[in-house]
C-alpha cells in the first residue's frame, strides 16, 4: 500500500496514462521509436517514451535521469 502512495505522488494522472498508452501500442505492435521509427518490443523503451510524452505535455513526472543531474568537477 505504501508503494502504491510513493508511485502516486511521482507521476500524475496524465503520465500514468501517457505510459499505460505507449505499453498499449508496443504490445500492439504499434509503438515507433525515433526517426528511423523502429518498432519498439522493449517495455522499458516503451515506459521512457510514454515519460517523454507527458514531460513534453507539462505532466508531473520526474526528470530524466543520465548527465542532466551530475556535477562535474574541474
């Protein structure tokens, strides 16, 4: 029950749908990924593309992990 509140104050409502929709069109075959357009078939592709989705439409969601939030020293 306490993991289902942590999840819910991460990501709104939206962004919960926008990734529910991306795993929908991957296990429909549906879902492309880049230029190339690529069929996706990873659901861990197909999560971070619904999150880039609702980031790119204003939804709550956490920022993207990588070398956005690392500190480089000198």
């Amino acid at each position: 029950m306490r993991l289902k509140i942590i999840y819910m104050l991460r990501y709104s409502k939206k962004s919960q749908e926008k990734v529910h929709d991306a795993m929908h069109e991957m296990k429909e075959g549906k879902l492309r990924s880049g230029k190339g357009g690529k069929k996706v078939t990873n659901p861990k592709q197909a999560i971070a593309i619904g999150l880039s989705e609702a980031r790119k439409s204003g939804a709550k969601a956490p920022p993207k992990k990588g070398s956005a939030g690392k500190i480089f020293s000198s």
